[in-house]
C-alpha cells in the first residue's frame, strides 16, 4: 500500500466530522478542543502534521496532549508541543487548520504532500512523536486515532498513557535532550518526580514548612500524580504535611465539577466539598494540572483568594531578592509578563516596588511565554493561574559558575540554582508551582495572611457575553482595545470615565462564540456596574 492510500485509509476509520453551516475547526491557544465526539478525525489529522512536524524538525520528538483541561468532562482537545516543551510554532497553527478542515480523504492526503513540498520536508527521513492523555473516557478513541496516523506515516510512537499535561511537556524536552550537556531530566514519569523531589530538597535547604496544605485536585488528572509524586519526597529531610481532596478520577461526570482552579477564580469563592476549614493553607490545581489558585477562608474577613497574579509577585520578589544577594543584579535582566487582565495593582506593585519591568501580551501562555524568554529570568502567569518561570542557559550558567564571597552569597546562589530545576521550564505546571510557592513562604517565613498583605487587589469582575458573531470584533495593543467593530470601543472608554482608577476591555472568547468583558474600578459595586455596562454595550454591536 502507497504513502497516500495507508492516509487515506487511516482517514476512512476516523472520519471527520462535517461542521454545521460550513463552519471550520481552528487551532487555538488549546489546540482543537470541542465536544469530544467531534474529534476522533481532527485527532488522526493532527498526529498526520504532528509526523511533518518531527520530520521538518530533524527527526527530533514532538508531544502530542490529549486534554481539555478545565472544560467539562464531555469536551476533549487536542494539542502539539514542540521539541523544547513549548507551543507548536505559530505559523504551523495554519497548517494545522488547513489538513484538519480537509473536505475529504484524498484531499487529506493532497493536502498533506502539499505540505511536505512547500515546507522542504523529506518524508523519507525519520519521525518520532510522544503523547499522553488525561482521565476522560474520549481519551482512549482518541489515542486510537492518533496512533493509526502515526502508524500511517511509519512515525515512532511512544505512548506515556495517562498525564498531567506539564508532565508530556516535560517528557518531550527530556526526550530531545536525553544524552546531551542540557539533558533536562530522565525520560520518565519517575524521572519529573525525581528531579522535582530533589530540588525541593535543595530549596528548602532545611527550612521548616509551618502547617498543612490541602490540595483540590479538581477530580482530574492531577490527584493521582500528586499522590504518587508525594512518595518521592525523603521523609527524613521535608516534613511536607499534604491532604490531596477531590481527587475521584473514576467518575468522569465529576471532572472539575464545582471544585478547581478555574471554578476558584471565577467563582471567587472556595470549593464546596470538602467543607473549607477557616485558616487552613489551600490551594486548586485545573482539570490537567497545569493552573494554581492558592487560597484561605479567613474567620474574619472570609474567603481570601491568591491567583495567578499573586504567585507573580511573589515569584518576582523572592527571585529578585536571590539575585539580589547573589551580587548577579547588574548581570541579569529580570522581567514580568502579564496578560490584559493581570490586577491593575499587581502591575503597580511590581513596577514600583519590585522596581522589575512588566510586559503586556495578548492573551494565551503562547504569548507570555515568548516574551518571558527575552529576560535571564522571566516571570509569567495568567491572573487564571497558568504560569511559570523561565532561566536563560547564561542565568544557570551564573548560579552555578559565580564564585560565592559570603556564606549568604552560596546561599543564594544554591537556592537559585535549586529553583531552576524545581520550576517547570516547559509550561505551566499547577505541581511545580506550589512546591515553588512552598519554598517561597518556607524561606520567608510568611502565612497566607502575610502573602496577602503585599497589596491591595482592585476590585474586579469578568462576564462573559454570548454574541452572534464573536469574529467581528477585532484588538489591538495587547488585546487591550478594540479596533473593530468602529466605534465600539469609544464607547467602552465613555463608560469608563465614569468611574474612579477604573479600566475595562472586552476580547473574542479563544473556544467558544462568546466575549469576555473584563472591569476594575475602586469599589466592588463600581466593577459590577461597569462591567455589566460595557456588556450592554458589547452586546449591542455584537449582533
């Protein structure tokens, strides 16, 4: 059988599922992600560019991820990273979004030869693709799918069966380094968990974590490679006191059912169950562990929320201090990264008291990521919770090569060198930021209470808005305004002026047909009204 007619075949029993109203699948910030029974033919399509992908890319290994993260449990996605462990490059979203919409099976393979031509790739030279999957059911179909198209293709496929997302992206970096000088780790499950344990070991440096934490695992993924990884922490050198809850992965109905990271921060409130006891360290990871929300009910002032934006600064400030005192501050540039809807007090904080550069992208880790990798050390999180910190090889070559004139000086310069291991530098990953948030609070000696403290969150409030036609509106400066449709966002700025330290700014939802409206003001009556304002306005040119 020809390199086409086994494609084609492979098409054939994963078929593609027609859009209603000729509408297209499109390759966003998540990849494909939708109702899960739509996606058994993108999923074969996207293995088909993920084995051009390997191929254009000197055979080196590429992830693909099975997920749809804090969706609910019937929705499914699926997305490729690339051989670093970050996004699939952008330009190569197109081609996603050009195979995946093929109208048939031999157009399919038309497409796919097109493509192999017009970008130089030698469908003769070798490719390897790795994947995982999280805890939802669709996910075995859809494995199956990816599997015939590498199969297809004559791909090496190695399946790591069920993982966080963080954990694939991890693998798909150590697997490309594997045997060189920045070898990023072991080609293992057991190998994230090792490096992971061990460099917690190192930050702590045998400071003390006070108190227990509980960890809502969202019914996701994220539960049972908590448990696992808590097994490889050395009971005799960290006393790391965790209760892992809503972790039933074995009913899919319950997957970030009114429990997560993404129901804390919209919600603004705690999970329901297990019943929040006042005072007691918590924190949420998303469906696929990739998101953290720390949090607390307070006996006296109630539910007090630290999102993507707190873990920021808190980042910032304990990292620029290190620097600080490992004499490295005139050697390496340090920079935050935020998104349109970071707290407008987060921003203030860190340009005026962290005296640290801050950067506005548009919305998606993408974004934030590619920007983050223009500093030795850069800072980046979503207000969501989805973020991480990024160390240039000249910033770890500096921790480990400087030679130390002061006790505190090794202190640092170790502790530093300990963080580069323990931070995911891949993507996002809801696990290694909370040992890193632990290591934080450990060496500063800080409750929840002394975290919050830092500054003042601006009242604030995100609606989301359904529209006919969510294409129609169209942002410029880093999602921030609107250019089209004309007029609209003199309106938005009209509503604005009528409230004190005020801002709002509406962006195309990246999933679904919707808008998200996002508002601050000084009270949290202000917030409410203008958002709900600028929803009516929103509304208005949205039909």
């Amino acid at each position: 059988m020809s390199h086409d007619d086994k494609i084609i075949a492979g098409s054939a029993k994963h078929p593609i599922v027609v859009l209603e109203k000729g509408g297209l699948y499109k390759y966003g910030t998540a990849g494909f992600r939708m109702k899960a029974d739509l996606l058994e033919g993108v999923t074969y399509r996207v293995g088909l560019l993920a084995s051009l992908r390997s191929r254009k890319l000197n055979s080196q290994a590429i992830g693909v991820m099975i997920t749809a993260s804090h969706n609910p449990a019937i929705d499914n996605g699926v997305k490729i990273v690339d051989p670093q462990g970050d996004m699939l490059e952008q330009e190569w979203e197109r081609h996603a979004t050009s195979l995946v919409n093929a109208a048939s099976d031999e157009e399919l393979a038309k497409i796919y030869n097109t493509l192999a031509v017009d970008l130089k790739i030698d469908l003769a030279v070798p490719a390897k693709v790795v994947y995982g999957r999280d805890t939802r059911p669709s996910g075995h179909k859809l494995v199956t799918a990816l599997a015939a198209a590498l199969d297809a293709t004559e791909t090496e496929a190695v399946d790591f069966k069920i993982l966080t997302t963080p954990q694939l992206h991890y693998l798909v970096r150590a697997t490309n380094s594997e045997g060189t000088p920045l070898s990023y780790g072991e080609v293992s499950e057991a190998g994230y968990y090792k490096k992971l344990a061990e460099a917690f070991v190192r930050c702590l440096r045998n400071r003390k974590i006070e108190g227990s934490l509980v960890v809502d695992c969202a019914n996701g993924v994220g539960g049972p490679k908590l448990t696992e990884f808590l097994k490889y922490i050395p009971k005799d050198d960290v006393s790391f006191d965790v209760k892992v809850v809503n972790d039933d992965i074995l009913r899919p109905e319950v997957l970030n059912l009114d429990s997560g990271a993404d129901f804390v921060k919209t919600k603004q409130r705690a999970p329901p169950s297990p019943k929040p006891v006042p005072g007691v360290r918590s924190c949420s990871f998303d469906g696929d562990a990739d998101r953290l929300i720390y949090y607390w009910v307070d006996p006296d002032a109630g539910f007090v929320m630290l999102d993507g934006d707190r873990i920021s600064s808190l980042a910032a400030s304990f990292i620029g201090d290190l620097v600080e005192s490992a004499g490295l501050r005139d050697d390496l540039r340090i920079g935050v990264v935020q998104t349109a809807y970071a707290n407008g007090a987060s921003t203030n904080y860190i340009r005026q008291h962290l005296k640290l550069p801050v950067i506005c992208t548009p919305t998606g880790v993408k974004h934030l990521h590619h920007v983050a990798q223009g500093f030795d050390i850069g800072v980046y999180f979503e207000a969501n919770g989805h973020g991480t910190v990024l160390f240039s090889p000249d910033a770890v070559t500096a921790f480990k090569k400087s030679e130390p004139q002061s006790p505190a000086q090794k202190d640092a310069l170790d502790t530093l060198a300990a963080l580069a291991d323990l931070i995911n530098q891949t993507v996002g990953d809801a696990l290694s930021d909370m040992l890193m948030v632990e290591v934080i609070l450990a060496h500063k000696g800080w409750t929840l209470r002394d975290w919050s403290m830092t500054y003042s969150d601006l009242p604030n409030r995100l609606v989301r808005v359904e529209v006919e036609n969510k294409d129609v509106f169209r942002t410029t400066d880093a999602e921030r305004r609107l250019s089209h449709p004309e007029g609209c966002q003199a309106e938005i700025d009209a509503e604005v002026k009528k409230f004190k330290d005020a801002r709002s700014f509406a962006r195309a939802s990246g999933t679904e047909n919707a808008m998200r409206v996002y508002a601050e003001a000084a009270t949290r009556s202000e917030a409410n009204e203008l958002a709900e304002r600028v929803a009516g306005v929103v509304r208005r040119w949205g039909v």
